[in-house]
C-alpha cells in the first residue's frame, strides 16, 4: 500500500497524533511537566503559575497557529462541523465543564496518563469515549440529527 492510497484525512489525524506525542515527550523530558492542554489554558485563564505563562502562551499560540499555517499549506479538508453557533458555543461550554470535573483533558488523560499507566486517566478516558459513543448514538439514530 503506498500513501498515495491513505486518505489524507488519515494521514492529518496521524501527523496530528504523532505530534501531540511528541510535544508531551518534549515537554515532560524538557521541563518536567505533564501536558495537559485543558490544565495549560486554565492555568493562563486563572493566572496561577505566572512564572510558566510566558512558555505557557507559546504552547496555546503554536496549538492555534500551526493548524492554521497546515490549511494554508495544504488546503483546508472537510468538515461536517454545524454553521449553529450557539450549538457550538455550548458545545464548547460542556467540553470546558467535562475537562473540569476530570481534572483533565484527552491530551492530559489519553496521552499522558495512559502512557504512565494511571488509573484515573484510564477511567477517564474510558468515560469521555463512552460518553461520546453515546451522545453519537443518540444523535445519529434517535434524534436523526447527524
């Protein structure tokens, strides 16, 4: 199979993958911290920790700007995203609530506390996958909204 064959959506969830391995390597090797993108936001939110805000903005300025930079480069790809604004805004607002009442996000859970092998990451990421399991089902086969 050579890539030309590989949709590029997988390719890009791939490269993305790959990425944010490789930016919580760096980041856990190069300063000791555990990346966690929902813990980086609120931390500059709250203003808690002000001697990390500057590495801390560089994070979330690279989190928002090399995608952006990636659609210029490659064009942007596909979406089924909702044009709803306040379904996304609300969207948005439980996503925030949910990382909240984890302690944490997918990046923080998935990535992080899988790879050490922590119990609460893996329940976590266990409840936030079946949640979205469900929330898909109920769209798709019971409201028909997707």
């Amino acid at each position: 199979m050579s890539l030309s064959s590989i949709p590029s959506d997988w390719i890009f969830g791939l490269a993305g993958g790959l990425l944010i391995g490789l930016s919580a390597a760096i980041l856990l090797l190069g300063n000791a911290r555990i990346l966690g993108a929902s813990g980086i936001l609120g931390s500059i939110v709250e203003g808690s920790e002000p001697d990390a805000a500057t590495e801390r903005l560089w994070f979330l300025g690279a989190l928002i700007g090399v995608p952006g930079i990636a659609v210029l480069i490659f064009g942007a790809s596909e979406t089924n995203v909702s044009g709803d604004l306040p379904l996304l805004v609300l969207a948005g607002v439980l996503v925030g609530l949910g990382t909240r009442l984890a302690n944490g996000c997918t990046s923080g859970h998935g990535v992080c506390g899988m790879s050490r092998f922590s119990w609460r990451s893996i329940v976590s990421t266990l409840v936030y996958l079946a949640a979205g399991f469900v929330v898909m089902f109920v769209a798709r086969h019971i409201l028909g909204v997707l």
